[in-house]
C-alpha cells in the first residue's frame, strides 16, 4: 500500500501484480493521479471498485460491503458439491482433532487444494478462520476424519454463500480489540488456540486464529500469551491508522474475559507468578506502561474472540457470528456512491 498527502487531501492506492486499487479524499486527487499513471503506462480504467482479486464490493450511502459469493461458488463446484445440502455449523461442538496415525489417509493433493482456497475465503469470512486453520494443520497428512469435517465446512459454505462484512460510515477512530484463547485442545502437543479481533467504527478490519507457540500451563497463561500476540497486532495497527489519517491514534482497548491475565498484564504482585512464561510475551506489560495499549475486562457470552478459538454449538455459533458482524449481504440495498469512492486501475 501507497500512501500520499497532498494540498491537505491523502491519496491512498494498493498495488496487486498488474492490479491497482485507488481512494483517497478528493475526487480531483484521484483523478490526477490517473491521468499521470496513464502517460507512464498503458492502462486500463475499470471503474469503481465492484470486483477486486476474487472479492466483490459494494459501495453505498451508508458504508460499503465486501463479499466473496462468486469464488464460494466457484470452491464448491470444483469439489462437486454445487448442489448439496447445507449444514448450519463449519465444525461439531468439542470435536478433537489429531494425527489419527490409525486412520486411513485420504487424497493429499485435492485436502491441499481444497483448504488453500478456503484459506482466501477467509478474507471476508472469519466465521470459518478456526475451522480451516484446525484442518489446515494436517495437510502433511490427512486422514479421513479430517476430510470428513472439511466436506462438513463446505456443506455450510452452501448456506452461507451470500455471507459477507458491511462497513459503515462513521467518524469513530479508536481501535477496539479481543482477545481470547482455549486451553489445550491440540490432542497431539497440548498447545491452545488463541485468537484476536480489531474493530473500527464497530466494523472488523482484521483477525486472526492460530495456534500459539508454546505450551501453557494454566487458561491465565493462555490468555496472557494470546493477548500479547493482539498487542503486536494492535501497535502495528496504530501506526497505519496514524500514518493514513495524520492523527495521532489513541490507545488501543484489547477486551479479555480472564481477570487473571488482565491483572497479570498490570500488577507486579503477580510478576513473580509468571516467571516461567517466556519474557518475550512480557511485551503486552509494556505497552500497558506506555498506554499504548488499554486491557479490559469483557464477559464470555460478548467475547466476539471467541469464535476463533473453538468449535461452538449450534446457537452459540449463530450468536457469535452476528456479533463477529459476519451477515448476510443482500444485493438489492446496493447504491453506488458518487464521491470518494476506489477505483480499480490494470496495467496492460
């Protein structure tokens, strides 16, 4: 990503290979850098922005909404399962997943190919980011209880083709963060899941859902390690947001639902307690010192983290899904905006 200011207006383009997405604050900034790029190089003008590397956008009075219904359809037809049924959660409650060394492997070139294109889909669908990270595990070796819950994540991928993100319009600029994490769910090594999500504007910009890189000994320890890896994230975050609106970027809340590893990350009573947890992740106490970062206290049934860190029911998943703003986006509310909008720019 580029970024400009210029006669008090900023001009923003991300380069893909030959693809160039172009915004910025005046309608006449974006125009002139179209005409210089244009004398340098032959290019194409595609317009506003509705089609961009295999996700769909939609830009409306009230925000804008990005999709990937097309390369849904796409995943499923490939598989061959255009036309079945659809289930309403990716992965079963409590399901435990290992390397099954007992178990038959399956075709290990169609898993890779599947879940790499799962992988993408998880631009605009957090919904299924713990799903296809558990699964993306075992790609050295499936067996087929994993390709049984990778057909069961394309079965709900059916139902939900048409799920997207909306962001709106809104002049709110602080970041919110949550930050969660499960205590040894990994049958083969004991490592726990930690997960995070960043808001702006209440509309999700970036999350993650990876397991973490040691083991912990305790859900407080699991908490602490997985909200210092939100905290890398937030600082990072911080400075582009400076960087792009010029202003200084107030501290970052990060939410837990663990009083413990919230007073970990502040009370020196505690210190002596953590000793056996690497000093690299003393990173978050830091940031908590410089009020960077601020570390607060959420419940579990609002924790919108939650999501990326386990198989939930049913409801629960429905309920964390609205709350994580994965929704259904419907195509006949799209109205194309006139003013300070992308547009999409190809060298040819």
């Amino acid at each position: 990503m580029f970024y400009k200011q210029e006669k008090g207006h900023c001009l923003l383009v991300v380069v893909y290979v030959d693809d160039l997405l172009v915004t910025g604050s005046s309608r006449e900034v974006i125009l002139e850098f179209k005409r210089r790029m244009g004398l340098k190089f032959d290019m194409s003008d595609l317009g506003k922005l509705s089609y961009y590397l295999g996700i769909e956008v939609s830009q409306t009075d009230s925000g804008i909404t990005l999709k990937q219904e097309r390369y849904a359809v796409k995943i499923l037809e490939e598989a061959g399962m255009g036309e079945c049924n659809a289930v309403q959660i990716p992965m079963d409650f409590g399901v435990k997943f290992s390397k099954a060394q007992a178990e038959k492997s399956i075709d290990v070139k169609e898993y890779r190919r599947k879940i790499g294109c799962l992988r993408y889909l998880i631009q605009t669908r957090p919904d299924l980011s713990y799903s296809v990270g558990v699964l993306s595990r075992y790609m050295h070796d499936p067996k087929e209880s994993h390709g049984a819950t990778l057909k069961q994540i394309l079965r709900y991928l059916q139902g939900t083709r048409s799920y997207g993100l909306v962001y709106k319009r809104g002049q709110n600029t602080r970041l919110i963060g949550f930050s969660d994490s499960s205590h040894n769910v990994d049958e083969d090594d004991g490592r726990s899941t930690g997960g995070h999500v960043f808001y702006l504007n209440e509309c999700p910009i970036t999350w993650c859902s990876q397991k973490l890189d040691t083991v912990a000994l305790s859900s407080c320890e699991a908490e602490f390690v997985a909200v210092t890896e939100a905290a890398k994230q937030a600082i990072w975050l911080q400075e582009v947001l400076s960087e792009v609106t010029g202003k200084p970027c107030e501290k970052v809340l990060i939410l837990l639902d663990n009083k413990s590893a919230i007073a970990l990350t502040r009370n020196p009573v505690f210190h002596g307690r953590s000793k056996h947890i690497h000093k690299r992740y003393h990173f978050i106490r830091e940031c908590v010192d410089n009020e960077q970062v601020e570390v607060e206290h959420i419940s579990g049934e609002e924790q919108k983290a939650d999501i990326l860190t386990k198989a939930l029911g049913r409801i629960k998943f429905k309920e964390m899904r609205d709350l994580l703003g994965v929704q259904e986006v419907s195509e006949g509310v799209f109205k194309l905006v006139g003013e300070n909008v992308g547009t999409n720019l190809k060298i040819t």
